[in-house]
C-alpha cells in the first residue's frame, strides 16, 4: 500500500466521517498531509507527486469524507495558496490551514479600473510608515470580496520607474479597517464581484509577499497558477456544460432539429478533445514535464462553455425566452453550470475575460510559446508616473 | 491511458523523421529496413510486436513530410484486415509477407469509405494504395477475396491529392481467393484502424503547417517589422496553436484505444471528426498567411493542403463521423428522423 494510503486510512479510523465534525475532519486532513500532496510536510502536503491528490480524493469520496467545497475557495486554493507557499514566511505560511479547509476566504485584489489586461499598470498605492504599509485606491472586478477574510493584493510601491519594476504584493486582511467592499451587480442579476476601496489601510510589513518591487514577479506566481488550476482538474467524459446542454438535449425530443443535431455533436467531439486534453495536461505535468498547454485549456473552455450555452438557449427556443430570477443577490460560490440556461449563458460570457482574456492568452500563446516577436511597446521604458493614463 | 509520448515513441519519431528527411533514395525500402511499417503487428507474424500507438507515431511523421508511401493503405489498413482473418492460412501467409516487407496489399475499397462500401465485383473508384500494391484485397459478397494485381484492370485517375495517387479497380473476370472468416467485419476493422490513424496524420500535416508558418511569420518583414508582430496574424496562430493542442490528445487517445480495444469506436470518431477540420484549417492558415509564395506550386505548401482536404474526405468525413457517434453517446437525432450511421457497416451492393 502507498504511503498516501496509509495516511488515508489511518486519517479514517481517527476520525470516522460519519460522526466526525465536518471542520475537525478537514483540520485533521490537513495535517495528516492529504490536503494537496504536493505541498510541503507540516504545510498540509507529503511533498508527494501531484498525481497522487487524485487517489487521495478518490478514497477520501468513497468514505463518504467531506470536501473543502473547492469551489467556494478558488481564489485561495488556485492562486493564494500557491504564491504563499513559494514566497510566504513561516507566519505566512500558518494562512495556509485555515485557507485549505474554507474557514477563511480569500479574494484577489489585483484589478483596478485603469488597470485590467495591463495590471502592471495599476496605481493602488503603498506608502511605508514605520513597521506597517498604508494602502489607498480602488480595486475592482473583485470576487468574494464579500465573503472574503484575506485578500492578495497588489500595489505600487515607487512610482518614478518604469511600471513592472514599482509593484509590490502584500496579503490584506479585509476587516482591516479603511477596506469598504460594495457589490458590483452582474448581467446575470447578481453580484459575484465588487469594487473595493481601500482608504489608509494599514498592512503590517511582516503580510508583504516576497521582496519590495518584486511584486510582479510575484504576482505572475499567482497569474500563472491561475491558468494551472483551470485545467487541472479531472473530470469525466461528458461533466460540465456539455452535460447539462446534452440532458437538455435529451429531454426534447420534440425541439430537434437536423441542423442542431450535428451543432451538438461537433460541440460534444469539442468538449471531449477539451476533456483529452486536459487528461494529457495533467499527465505531463505529473511526469515532472509541465507544457504551456494550459493556456490552450483556458482559451477553449471560454470557447466552449459559451458555444455550448449558447446553444441550449437557442435550443429551449420559447422557454429560452425566460429567465428563472433577475433578483440581486450575494452568491457564496460561483457555479458556471447551475440555475437555468439563460443564466449560464449570460454567466459563460465572462470566462474569456475573468483571469485574464482570450486576447491577452492569444499574445501569450504566440510570444511566449511560438517565439513570435512582441507588438511595439510605448511604456516599457517609461517611469510609471509618466505614462499616459 | 497514457497520452503522452514515451521515450521509445520519441526516439522512433527522430529516426522516422531523419529517414523522411533524406531524398536520396526510394523511402518505402528504407521504412521497411527500421521496421516501420510493420510495428503493431505481432512478432510472431513477423512484425515488430509494438503497438497502434507506435504506428500512429509513424504516421505523424508521414503526415509532416507528407510522404507517398503506401503506410496507411497497406501497413495499417490491409494489415488490419488481414490480422481479422489471421485464421485462414492464406490471410495468415500475406500478412508475413507484408510484415517482411516483401509485398505491399491494398483494400479495394474508396478511400472515401466510412460505413458502407460498394461490392468488389464491378468496378471500384477511387482506390488508394491500388497502384502499387502487390495484391488486392477485395470485399465480394461478404468474403474477402485476394487477387493479384496483374489480374486486375487497375487504372490511374488524376487524384486531388497526387501524394496519395488514386486509381479505380476492376477485378471482373480475375481469378479471386476467398478468404474464410467475416469479410465485412475485416473490412470493418481496417476502415476503423485508418481512421484512428488517419487521425494522427492529420496532426502531423498541422504541425508542419503551423511550423512553417511561425517561421516564416518570423523571418518576413512588412512595414519594417516582422509579420510575426501584428496581432492579427499572432491570435490567428495561436488559435491554430490551440487547436492542435486539443487534436493531439485525441489522435493520441485513438491510438491508444486501437491498442486496448477500450473505448475504440468513440475516439476513433472523436478523433476523425475533430483532428481533419484541424489540419485543414491549419493548412489553409498557412496558405493565406504566406501570401503569393503560398499560392505558388514551387512552395511545398499545397501538398499539405492538398493531402489534409484529401484526408478530410477519407475514411469518413467528419460530418459522418459524427454521425456515428450520436447513437454511442446517446444523442439522438429529430423523432423520425435517420438518427445517424449505425455503428456496424451496412454494406452496400
Ligand atoms: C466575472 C469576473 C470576475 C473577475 N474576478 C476578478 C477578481 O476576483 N480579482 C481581480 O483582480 N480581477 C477580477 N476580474 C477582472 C479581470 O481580470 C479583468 O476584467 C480582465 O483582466 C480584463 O481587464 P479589463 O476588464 O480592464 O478589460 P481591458 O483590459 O480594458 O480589455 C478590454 C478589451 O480589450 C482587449 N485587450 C486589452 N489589452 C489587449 C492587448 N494588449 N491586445 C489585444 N487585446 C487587448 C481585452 O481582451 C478586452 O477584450 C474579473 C472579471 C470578471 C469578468
């Protein structure tokens, strides 16, 4: 038996999930190391091979164990996690616990309203006084802020050089005071996202991530974890979108139509390439052999999930013409697949743009992993100050 | 299921890759001489005990040089078919033979064939493999018979594709062998077989498309800058990019369901439907993003274009592919309507 074996059923008969409290069972997760294998010992991993994570969660399931509910904590998991653990100091790094089992949320406070596909650009500053930073600007797009306890966060440091050299990345705690979080409603009715304004914020030196004016650096820890996480999940032949649009499929018989038929099966052949694809992603990043092919996982997603929902609204034809609630509300999590199809079709818009947009992976894709030469650039040499805005 | 390259598979490519590189001499004989034309099929019928996942390899590289040689038709379709009928001493015999490298075999069938095919009695179009091929294989009545090639009335046709020359097949008035054993399920098999690797060729086609025009948007200059520069021309590669990156791993995963029979007739048809609209785009993107140069015969591109258009309609267009995968993925067409191909050929007379 494995060593992650072992641990799990060691874990199991400490701790039977049918009587255990759900919270003391992922505390004791963690540190028995099965939170995220790869992860150092004593920081809720066994240094083991990402490949293992997906055995772990497999017995773990099959106990009838409670999850993390990972989609309530993405930010934090897929982002957070990874940048506190490559940059974080051993105080930092005690986030990390609370983090993994969802006790505390975290949101990214990385754009600003001038400041989006070109973040290096943002103007949130950070003055230092004495022992702590002092934060004032405006953020925005920010999801979970609402539910948030902890934020990442970026902020220029020295505005007189150039823009990627005066950022610096810090760890904000959202009930500090001067943090005013206002939602932000959505096309689809709700307010996922917010705005945060952050007034004379006080950050204590010791909650900075890596050095001052690396921050960038850092934060491309974050960005590029970001696109990891969006292909890296296992998922079954026909999970996501596409299952929801072929049940919809499905129960209408009535509403076929030839044309549509072969729309769905070219979208279904495309979501299973997707699907072989990101199995392929994940075995070479297993073999140690990690490709930029998640960049190419995220770009068709968006393409994908938005052809595919879509389709279901043109599909459901006069109930496509509904909507199930236009009320406000404060999502916990959010969910690409759940409510009705207009609202997955409304909420699919935003895949090309939250975490970076198509054309921004586009430039990426082609400079970084073809070699093509970067377009003219007008503000690389240019203190940020000076740079039109 | 492994979808990535194994180290054999990647020493396999450099060597296949070197040999296709050198037009000094004639490339079947020296395909024959590193075995690779015969890698999936067992050793003790004289190949090289290796797998479709191998050949699939092969057949990339054969894609990217876009080489006439008779790899799909003989080594994998007849192949195929032969290997369904090993039982028959006779099957069992040819299948040595073009193991050994001696002879090359071909099914008479269109290369168009997905999930029916005309009866080999009358006169056969669009056969390829035919004009070099030692022996035919042809699906009279239910059987498959053997005819050699002298025997028959094969004749050239001007083929769109010229890499992968046509010719249609007479055989009337030849004297054929029955092979015993299903001949309707051999002929099954090695329409399966092809596609899955047709697949893999087709992804071979996109790599040297999109290779070659990353190069080339590198080195040409417009405007005092390269092509390479302007955002319209980049996002276009990087979609082509994109897109081969998801073909791969269906190509791949049809070679590994050819190898574990797991799974097979989905991805086989994933992979057909998905990874042909791939290299043709890829080759018609290169065409247009090379300007003049493309549009001329001297520039190797056509080839591609040519081979990839060819292949699109080969063993299946992906539309028919399609259809074969709604009743194994429970997707149903219109009430009352012909709700797609079924998943066994209807042979038809
Ligand atoms: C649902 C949702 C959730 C989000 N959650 C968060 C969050 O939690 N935290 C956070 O910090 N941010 C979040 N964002 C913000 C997101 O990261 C930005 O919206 C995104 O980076 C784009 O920035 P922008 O909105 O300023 O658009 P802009 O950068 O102004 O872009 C506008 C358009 O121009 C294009 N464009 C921009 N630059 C280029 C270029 N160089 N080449 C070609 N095209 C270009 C873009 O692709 C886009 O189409 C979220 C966004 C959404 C939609």
């Amino acid at each position: 038996m494995s060593q992650a074996r072992e641990l799990v059923a060691a874990l199991l008969a400490a701790h039977d999930p049918a009587t255990s409290e759900r919270l003391e069972f992922l505390r004791a997760r963690f540190d028995a190391g099965l939170a995220w294998v790869h992860f150092p010992v004593g920081l809720g991993g066994l240094g083991a091979a990402r490949a293992v994570q997906q055995e772990v969660d497999e017995a773990l399931a099959a106990a009838g164990a409670p999850d993390n509910n990972p989609r309530r904590i993405g930010i934090g998991l897929g982002m957070a996690a990874p940048t506190i653990l490559a940059y974080g100091s051993a105080e930092q790094h005690r986030l990390l616990r609370p983090l993994w089992t969802g006790e505390e949320v975290w949101c990214q406070l990385f754009s600003e309203p001038g400041a989006g596909s070109d973040l290096a650009a943002l103007a949130t500053r950070a003055r230092r006084d004495g022992d702590d930073w002092v934060v004032t600007g405006q953020k925005v797009w920010t999801s979970s802020a609402h539910n948030a306890r902890w934020a990442i966060l970026v902020a220029r440091t020295d505005p007189d050089v150039p823009k990627h050299a005066g950022l610096t990345y810090f760890v904000c705690d959202m009930t500090a005071p001067g943090v005013d979080v206002r939602p932000l409603r959505q096309i689809t009715g709700e307010a996922e996202f917010n705005e945060v304004f952050l007034t004379d914020v006080r950050i204590p030196d010791s909650y900075r991530l890596g050095e001052v004016g690396d921050g960038w650096r850092v934060a491309q820890t974050t960005l590029m974890n970001e696109r990891v996480a969006i292909g890296g999940r296992a998922v079954a032949r026909e999970a996501g979108m596409i299952g929801v649009v072929a049940e919809t499929w499905r129960a209408h018989p009535d509403r076929r139509t030839a044309a549509a038929h072969d729309r769905l099966l070219a979208l279904w052949v495309e979501a299973e390439a997707l699907r072989l694809a990101g199995v392929r992603l994940r075995q070479q990043l297993a073999a140690g052999s990690p490709g930029p092919e998640g960049s190419a996982m995220k770009l068709g997603f968006a393409q994908l999930s938005q052809a595919l929902s879509g389709f279901e609204v043109e599909f459901l034809a006069e109930d496509g013409l509904r909507y199930d609630d236009w009320t406000m509300r404060r999502p916990e999590l959010v969910d690409f697949t759940g409510r009705g199809a207009g609202y997955r079709y409304l909420r699919a818009k935003g895949n090309s743009i939250e975490g970076g947009t198509s054309e921004v992976l586009r430039n990426i894709i082609a400079e970084r992993v073809l070699g093509l030469p970067a377009e003219p650039r007008v503000d690389k040499d240019v203190p940020w100050k000076d740079l039109p805005r | 299921m492994n979808l990535l390259y194994s180290d054999v598979e990647t020493d396999l490519r450099a060597s296949v890759a070197d040999l296709l590189g050198d037009h000094s001499t004639d490339l079947w004989p020296r395909l024959v001489q590193v075995g690779a034309h015969a890698l999936h099929v067992p050793e003790e019928l004289g190949g090289q005990g290796a797998s479709y996942r191998e050949t699939a390899v092969v057949a990339e590289e054969l894609g990217r040089f876009v080489s006439p040689v008779p790899f799909l038709t003989s080594a994998v379709m007849a192949t195929a078919a032969l290997t369904h009928l090993v039982d028959d001493p006779r099957a069992r015999d040819l299948l040595q033979r073009l193991a050994s490298g001696s002879a090359t075999a071909a099914l008479v069938v269109p290369l168009s064939s997905w999930d029916s095919w005309p009866d080999g009695s009358g006169l056969v179009q669009s056969v390829a493999g035919a004009l070099t091929a030692d022996v035919l294989l042809v699906p009279i009545e239910g059987r498959l018979h053997l005819v050699p090639s002298a025997d028959a009335t094969v004749t050239p046709v001007v083929s769109f594709d010229n890499s992968r020359p046509l010719a249609d097949v007479d055989v009337s008035g030849s004297p054929t062998t029955a092979l015993s054993g299903p001949g309707d399920a051999a002929v099954r098999a090695a329409l399966v077989a092809g596609a899955g690797v047709l697949a893999s060729e087709q992804v071979g086609i996109a790599t040297w498309c999109l290779d070659t025009t990353v190069a080339h948007l590198k080195d040409r200059h417009q405007f005092g800058r390269p092509l390479g520069s302007f955002q319209a021309l980049k996002h276009r590669v990087a979609d082509l990019w994109q897109s081969l990156v998801l073909a791969r791993a269906t190509a791949r995963h049809a070679a590994t369901a050819l190898t574990t029979g797991d799974d097979t007739p989905i991805a086989v048809s994933v992979a057909q439907s998905f990874c042909s609209p791939v290299a043709v785009r890829a080759a018609e993107e290169s065409l247009q993003l090379h300007g003049g140069i493309g549009m001329t015969w001297e520039h190797p591109l056509h080839h591609y274009l040519k081979r990839a258009k060819a292949n699109e309609i080969a063993l299946g267009t992906p539309a028919r592919h399609r259809a074969t995968l709604a009743p194994l993925v429970d997707l149903p067409g219109p009430v009352g309507a012909f709700s797609g191909a079924p998943p066994s050929p209807t042979v038809v007379p």
